[in-house]
C-alpha cells in the first residue's frame, strides 16, 4: 500500500510531466552504417526533454513511400539501433523514428542510406556515385565526405575526401586485371559514422615497362636541349619529363620504338637548370615509371654571387649528368673583352671563386665541361661588382605593453638598404640579452614593429635597444636605449587605491604627462580618470564616489611624447595593467523563487579573489541534491531535470578569503513559487 507521501509526490511528477510534454521533441537519426552483410546499424540522438516518453518505434522502407514499424525501443537511453535484415547492400534503404509520450508522437525526419554505385569505364577509370542521406544534412555531420579503395584486397585506406554536396568522384584506375572495392564515409561530430555499402569492379593491368636510360644531354646551336636515350624492348612511344617547380610535368611524347631523340625547344638552359626523365608507353597503352633516382641534368651556373664585403665573385654549377663529366673550364670576359681560360676543375670541384682586381666592372662568365664524347658549354652569366651602402640612421621609438601583456617595438630604421636589426633586452640587474634577429623586410615596411611575447611586463621594467648590422653582418648604428613603464600598486584604505610606476626613459623629447586610466573587470569602457607631469610617478585614486562597485578595478598608465622628437614621432605608451582587490564577506538570501526575477540561488557579495569554493544544497533527507565550485554558479531549484517541490532546503558554503582564512557557512533557503 502506498503512503500519503508517495501519492502526493506521484501527484506532483505527474503536473509536471503534463506541464513538459508541450514542446516534446523527436529522436533524430544521425548515423546509417551499412555492415559487411547488408546490417544497417543506425545511431540517433535523444530527446533532451523526455517527460512522458513511452518508447521509440523504428520505421523502415526498402523503397517507394510505404514504411514498415520494425521495433520498439522501450529505453529512453537506447541511442543505436541494428537492422540485421536489411539487405542494404542490394539498394538504398530508408528509416525514420516515432517517439511517444504520454500525450503524443513526436516524428523524425527519414533518413537514407549509403548507396554506392560504380562504372567501370573503359577498364581504367571507376566512377562512383551514390545518393544524398536527407533533405538536410544530420545533425553533427561532418561537411566532408570520405572515399575509401580497397587495393590490394584487404587493404583498406583512405582515396581521397571531397565536399558532402558532391554525390560522385571518378578516378582513373591504373591497374588492370585485378579486383578494386570502394567504399564511402561521413563521420559525425557524435562519434558515429555514415558508411556505403561496398561496391567494386575488376580492371586491367600489364607490367610495367622497362626504364629508358638517358646517355646525353646537349645544348644545340639554338640554346636548346637535345636529351638521347637508349631503346626499350616492347616500346609503342616514350614520354619525356621535365622536373621543375618540383613536379615531374609530361611535355611530349615521342613515338616509335627506334626514335630516341628528342629536341625541347621550349627550354630555357640560359635561366635554369633543367632536368629530365624519359618514360616508356608499352604495346598494351601503360606508361611504365621515368628514372627519377638518376637525375639527368644539363650544365648551368647555379649561382655568380658577388661578396661586396670580401670582394670576390664566387661561382657554382650542378654537375653535368648524361654522361657525366670528366672536367670542367671557367672562362671569364672584363667589360666585354675577349674570354680567357682562368681555371680548368677537376670533375669533383663545381665551384670557383674569382678574387677581382678591379670594382666596378662587369665580369661576363661561362663553364665548360668536357666528356668522353664531346663537350657541353653553359650559357653566359654577366655580374657586376660594386661597393656596398651602409644604413644612415637607427631610432627606438616606442615600447607599449599590448593588452594581452605582449611589448610592442616600433622601430624607425633606415631600410632603403640590404641590413638586419638585432633586438636586445635588459632588465635590472641582468646582462644584455640578444632577443631576436630583424631581416631587412618587404618594400614599403615602415616603421618596423616587433612583438615581444616572452617577457614578463606586469613583474618587472624592461629596457630596449636595437643594433643595426650592415649587408657584410658588421656593426653599423646602435638605437637609443628605450624603457617599457612599469605599473605597481595597492590598496591603502577602503576607498584608495595608491598606484606607482617606474617612468618610461629613452624618449627623444621626453614625457610631457601621463595619463591614468581604470576600468572594471565587468566589461564596462575603459576611463580616463586624471593625467599628471611628465615629471609624476605616483597617483592616488579614490573610489568612494561608487556607492556599490561591480567588479574589480583595473589600472594602467599611457604616456605621452613631448613635442619636439629629431624623427617627428609623438608617442603614446602603455603600462602593464594591474587589478586592486578588496574582498568582500558573502552572505545567503533567505528566499527563493526559481520563476523569479533572480532565477538562481547563490551567494551574494561585492568581490572573491577566487580561492577554494565549495556551494552545496540538502533536500529535507541529507540528500545532496545540487553542488558547485564557481562563485557565479547558482542552483536553480532542480534536481535531475525537474523542479523540486516548495519547501526548505539546507545551503552549506565554505570559502578562503584572500587572507587564507577558511569561513564555513550554513543555513535553510525557502524555496516558493
């Protein structure tokens, strides 16, 4: 027999339960999954609000538009559902949820599986195609689709992956005569995956043919290339390869078995080196793979690179390959005159430096290699020597602290020539330090601006300074010293808040003032509150105009440049910024309505520094009913998703002041509607 008390709380679940079948949702399908043996696995979200529920019932269609009811779900926690007579890999199959409450049904949208389809065209391109899942993409899908090949068999990885509003892909086979599965996948942001059924074909392949071996590359009368290579049995035609850009790129094809020439006119061994590969395409069609492991490259000057600073021309060039070289000749032209032998290399030397005897000429040079068969000469390259400029000036103009406690450099630097800027930081009692290096930057960079992430600005004052290297790495200028300010402060009685700062120094004309600023950690604007001198350090801020402050105030001071700057600047610097706490006693509202204005029941206080938080409720039982460690999280009259009945509940909190002192509070809060 039940009690009084039983069937008064039945009577209270129950007017819940009418009060929250209105709005009562669907169980969503997310996931089709389509098993080796035609299984259709299906993954579905529940309902968030399940007052009332009575099952779920799974619908299904082979088909056309007459559905089945297959099962009946009675746990309201079952997400997953197999269909183990699915047969999903004869076609696409169809399913939808029904769930019910006690005051109706709440149907989901249907969803469809995978079908996957192939054509085999022509023995050597599958095309796939497959249908959309829904109308609407599933709740949490992923908005790529993934193809998976199977090759060889029980080799399963991933082809390739294409957007989800694509519904086909064609990839040109390159076997033939054997088998190749696919397969497509969608993955779910709910760790649950849309996979096809497996669907294949059988293609044709033959043996790869054999690799050409290229044995010379020549430069003609033209300036072109002419590549020759030795004949391969079983060649229909031959494939000519050109590596640039790192890509092997096709740009011909030479046919008939005995026609191992070939001349590129499109080349160009003046600018670049070429390299090339030859590949065979056999009696049955199939290209064969080109030689990449034995790079065949014509003879260029990789690099004629003037040292200003030694005064020398140094010169490189890639060894000649196809045959390889047996020497090498450096001939060199002064201001146009004729051409003199100045070094004859051995095979294993491809560089050579050229002391100049005079600056400021042109130096015209071209290499010779020699080889059993012959020679081949590089084109001409033309180099000028001349005497370097040095940078003329170097300025720090300012050291602002970012609000997310990064330093900002801005640097006014002379960058119409080649130099580097090397970043120094100091601070009290510390050597120097080296901090980065600035490489001369794009046309049109100016000012310079430096980011320092790895100091510290609200601990301590930093000290800058910038040291300008020439293009031959030799000290040049040294910038000014510059200063970031350096922000402290404290509270000194209830309402005043004392703030110091070390002062910026290094500024060409100096601070004319310094303004203070404050805000509250709640969001509010940001305020200028007072300036001082240029000459100040110290402010004192008095908050008793606030009858009842929310938040935490927080400082910084921005300086301001005089006029006058050599460069013209007129700077603005910030400080670090820092925060003044007063904590504040919490205390308990006696009350509460969880339909109220204040929809949660928490502690009520001015400020917490954020210590050790413990907030508990008790049901009349001891039972513990609800429990946070964020000051700003409340309870909202609920346990396990519904609302408790009105009454008495006990509150227990325990907080550590900013003095580590640990207050343990506790009492009754009347719950009402």
């Amino acid at each position: 027999m039940k009690t009084i008390f039983q069937i008064a709380l039945f009577t209270c679940w129950y007017c819940l339960s009418l009060q929250a079948v209105k709005g009562q949702d669907a169980a969503t399908p997310i996931c089709l999954e389509v098993l080796p043996e035609g299984e259709v696995e299906m993954t579905f979200l529940t309902p968030i609000n399940t007052t009332g529920f009575i099952e779920y019932r799974i619908n299904y269609s082979s088909g056309g538009a007459v559905f089945t009811q297959i099962a009946t779900l009675n746990d309201v926690a079952q997400n997953t559902y197999l269909h183990g007579d699915a047969q999903a890999n004869g076609g696409s199959r169809y399913y939808f949820i029904e769930t019910i409450y006690q005051e109706g049904v709440a149907t989901s949208d249907t969803l469809q599986t995978l079908f996957l389809q192939l054509d085999n065209v022509n023995f050597n391109e599958a095309r796939l195609f497959w249908n959309p899942m829904s109308s609407a993409d599933p709740d949490g899908s992923n908005p790529i689709m993934e193809i998976y090949k199977e090759y060889p068999e029980g080799n399963w990885f991933l082809l390739t992956t294409i957007a989800s509003d694509n519904f086909e892909y064609t990839e040109p086979v390159v076997v033939c005569n054997d088998s190749i599965n696919y397969r497509i996948e969608r993955s779910n942001i709910n760790g649950c995956r849309s996979v096809s059924n497996v669907n294949g074909d059988w293609f044709k392949i033959t043996d790869e043919p054999a690799k050409p071996v290229i044995d010379s590359i020549s430069i003609n009368a033209q300036e072109n290339i002419v590549i020759g290579w030795e004949t391969v049995g079983n060649a229909l035609a031959y494939i000519i390869y050109r590596f640039e850009s790192g890509i092997w790129n096709p740009i011909d094809t030479v046919y008939g078995a005995g026609n191992t020439f070939y001349e590129d006119m499109l080349s160009s061994p003046c600018t670049k080196e070429l390299t090339y590969s030859v590949a065979t395409i056999d009696t049955c069609g199939s290209s064969g793979p080109k030689d990449e492991n034995e790079l065949r490259k014509s003879l260029r000057i990789l690099q004629a690179a003037y040292d200003a600073c030694a005064g020398h021309i140094e010169l490189q060039w890639n060894h000649y390959r196809g045959p390889d070289a047996e020497k090498y000749e450096v001939w060199v032209s002064k201001d146009d005159g004729p051409f003199e032998l100045i070094t004859d290399n051995s095979f294993s030397d491809t560089t050579y430096i050229h002391t100049l005897p005079e600056i400021g000429s042109a130096y015209t040079y071209f290499i010779r290699a020699y080889f059993s068969t012959g020679t081949s000469t590089t084109c001409h390259t033309e180099i000028n020597s001349y005497t370097y400029h040095k940078p003329e000036y170097i300025y720090l103009v300012n050291a602002d602290v970012l609000q997310d406690n990064s330093i900002e450099l801005t640097i006014h630097a002379d960058t119409s020539v080649v130099s580097s800027w090397q970043i120094f930081r100091e601070q009290e009692g510390t050597d120097s330090e080296l901090i980065s290096t600035l490489n001369t930057p794009p046309t049109g960079t100016f000012p310079l601006k430096f980011l320092d992430a790895d100091a510290d600005p609200g601990s301590r004052q930093y000290h800058y300074h910038v040291r300008v290297l020439d293009s031959c790495g030799t000290k040049a200028l040294e910038s000014n010293d510059l200063s970031t300010i350096f922000l402290s402060g404290s509270s000194i009685s209830e309402n005043l808040n004392q703030l110091n700062w070390l002062p910026l120094q290094g500024w060409h004309a100096g601070v004319e003032k310094y303004y203070i600023y404050r805000i509250f950690d709640t969001g509010q604007p940001a305020q200028m509150i007072d300036s001082v001198s240029g000459t100040t350090n110290e402010y004192v801020d008095d908050l008793s105009i606030f009858s009842n402050l929310d938040g935490i105030p927080i400082y910084w001071v921005e300086a301001l440049e005089r006029t006058g700057n050599l460069y013209d600047y007129r700077e603005r610097a910030r400080s670090n910024r820092i925060s003044i706490v007063k904590e504040s006693e919490m205390y308990m509202p006696n009350a509460f309505r969880p339909d109220g204005i204040s929809p949660d029941f928490k502690p009520v206080y001015r400020f917490y520094n954020g210590r050790y938080f413990l907030f508990q409720i008790f049901n009349r039982w001891g039972d513990l009913i609800f429990e946070s460690n964020h000051p700003d999280e409340g309870w909202n009259g609920t346990f396990n998703g519904r609302m408790v009945p009105s009454g008495t509940y006990v509150y227990r909190l325990i907080y550590e002041t900013l003095e580590a002192q640990k207050i343990n509070k506790s009492g009754t809060v009347t719950v009402i509607y």
